[in-house]
C-alpha cells in the first residue's frame, strides 16, 4: 500500500514556506543548543544484526497508536532488530525526552511519529549532529526547521489532505451539498490535523450550501471529542453533519449526539478518519457514515527503507502509504481490514 516515488507535493508547499536554506542552523534546545548544516550528508546506517532501533510513540490512547506500535513489535525479529520503545503518554516534550535518551544510548536508527509538528522538529537535528539516521512515519515535522532528504532519511506516511478532501467528498454527496458542519479537529499542531483540516475545508470552501459552523480540538480522543461535541451541541442545535479527525472522537460524537436525544446516522451525518474496527462497526449499525482509512502499519515500510537506506539506495522524500475508504456499500467486505 505504498510507492517509493518521490512524492513531493507536500513537502514542495512545504518549501515554499522554508525561511532558512543552505545555513547553519542553529536551535536551543533541552540539553544545550543542536547545530547543524543543512548540506551535510544524511547520516549513514551500516547494516548489522542485531541492529538497535529506537520507537518513540506519543501515546498509547486509542487502537490506531496501539495498532502502529504492534507494526513495529511484529517485524522487529523479522528485521533483525532489537527495539527500545517507549510512549510518551501525549507529551512533547516527553517525547523529545524520550528520543534524546535514545541518542545518549547510540541506537544505529531512530523512527518516530513526530506528535506535534514544530516541538518535535528540533530534536531530528540532534540525531543528525550525532550521526543516527531518522526515519519518520505517520506525522511529519515543520519543513522550515528540518527537512525529508537533508536532515532525515523520509517521511512514511499517508496523504492527509487527500483524507480531508475525500471525507468532503462523500460529506457533499451524501447531504446533497448543504450542511450546517462541526468539524472535530485532532491534535492542535499535529500534521495530522493541520492537514486533514486543510483538505476538508478547500473542498467545503467550494460548496456554498455547506458551512462549518464550529471547529474545535478533540485531541484525537474519544472522551475528548465526545465533551467538545456535547458543548456544541448546546451550542449549535442546528447542526447537520460532523467531520472528525479520526474515529475515535468520532465514536465519541455519537455517544454525545445519542445522548442529546438524536440520531447519529439519520439527524446527523459523520464522516471520519483512520479506519479502526470501531468506526468500521459504527458504519454497519448505520451511525456512521463513512471513515477513510489511515493505515496504521508502518513497521514493515520502515524495515524496508532502512534495508534500501542501508544499502545505499537513494530513497524518495516522501514513502506515500494509499488508504482505502469505507462506507455502507463495502464496509461488510472489508472487516478484515479493521484494526
Ligand atoms: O496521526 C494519525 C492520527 O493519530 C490517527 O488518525 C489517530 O487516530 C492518531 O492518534
């Protein structure tokens, strides 16, 4: 489910904003201050057996995170490595504390999902000045700062624009273009969110029955998304349709409409994002409307590229992973998909 074309379509808008080029960098950070020049070469991984690789999660709430870490525990022995994991319960700067750790242990690889975009950009400096090789999947970090190709080997992951304008997609369709919309973002700061926002709402610019009448943070989280939406609920009673980041604040949307007294699926209209076994069962009662999948499974992209990278093989900037999509008309068929 993924190319090893150069995919640049992000990382080329993401250049167009990149202030510093060709420069020493120079960033203060936690443990004193990372430079770095941007024209040094990419740090090179010598393949060995055992080869010790560092996984930094940023947490372990919901069966998307849990399903990623799986991927990664499931093809360490295939791949010849010993893994140091840790979880960094949804805290930057404990994730940034967690991965520093592992450039003070010298793992020969660190990946890792950047959880928020800017925090986290700093410290694939530091990996580099210290020579480890990064490998980064599912989020991404700010390009101005460090950047696919120069300062870390690739980003692994999904299109998360794409997901925004497929959810819109299937939103206009299924409302007949006119909605009154809560949007239910992730993680402020997250790739993930800045993206899935983005994508959703240039397509709903483009419908002018369609509004989004409040768009709020639920942190990717069920009980989060469920209070967020309870509020605006109260709120905005006139609402038609929701669009969350991801299932789980999705499923927690549900709880809250039900508990409002409507009906998810019928008085409202949700569409999401990720794919989980939860949202693929919400979709068969008929709550849900439809999820576009984000494919958790990196572990196995991961070992792939190290292998290539190893064995000095040019490797595009951007591993771009294809999701399915789910709605009524295929979500029976495709339960073995779930997660
Ligand atoms: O970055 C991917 C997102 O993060 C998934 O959609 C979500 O479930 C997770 O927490």
């Amino acid at each position: 489910m993924a190319s090893l074309n150069t995919q640049s379509r992000k990382h080329a808008r993401k250049q167009q904003i990149r202030p510093l080029a060709g420069s020493l960098l120079a960033l203060a950070i936690g443990f004193g201050v990372a430079t770095a020049h941007a024209d040094d070469a990419l740090p090179k991984l010598v393949n060995k057996t055992p080869m010790k690789v560092g996984f930094a999660q940023t947490e372990s709430n919901n069966p998307w995170r849990l399903a990623e870490t799986k991927s990664f525990k499931d093809v360490a022995a295939k791949c010849g490595w010993q893994i140091v994991m840790t979880d960094a319960n949804g805290s930057n700067s404990k994730q940034v504390s967690d991965i520093q750790s592992m450039i003070a242990q010298h793992v020969d690889l660190l990946v890792f999902p950047p959880r928020e975009e800017k925090p986290l950009a700093p410290v694939v400096l530091q990996a580099k000045k210290a020579g480890i090789p990064v490998i980064l999947v599912d989020r991404d970090v700010d390009q101005s700062v460090a950047k696919a190709g120069r300062d870390y080997i690739t980003f692994i992951g999904s299109d998360f624009i794409d997901q925004g304008h497929r959810a819109a997609d299937w939103l206009v369709k299924a409302t007949g273009g006119k909605a009154k919309i809560i949007e239910l973002e992730g993680t402020t700061g997250a790739s993930a969110a800045n993206d899935r926002k983005k994508g959703f709402d240039e397509i709903i610019a483009k419908n002018p029955g369609m509004t989004i009448i409040a768009s709020q943070s639920g942190d990717f989280a069920r009980d989060k998304g469920r209070q967020v939406m309870e509020t605006l609920l109260q709120a905005h009673p006139d609402v038609t349709a929701v669009y969350a980041h991801n299932d789980e604040m999705a499923l927690g949307a549900i709880a809250a409409i039900k508990a409002a007294g409507k009906q998810p699926g019928k008085d409202i209209q949700i569409v999401t994002i990720d794919g989980t076994k939860g949202g693929m069962d919400a979709i068969a009662a008929g709550e849900l409307g439809a999820s576009v999948q984000s494919s958790p499974f990196f572990g196995p992209l991961a070992c792939d590229v190290a292998q290539r990278y190893a064995k000095g093989e040019k490797i595009p900037t951007w591993v771009k992973v294809s999701d399915r999509f789910y709605d009524k008309s295929n979500v029976q068929q495709s339960m073995q998909y779930g997660y």
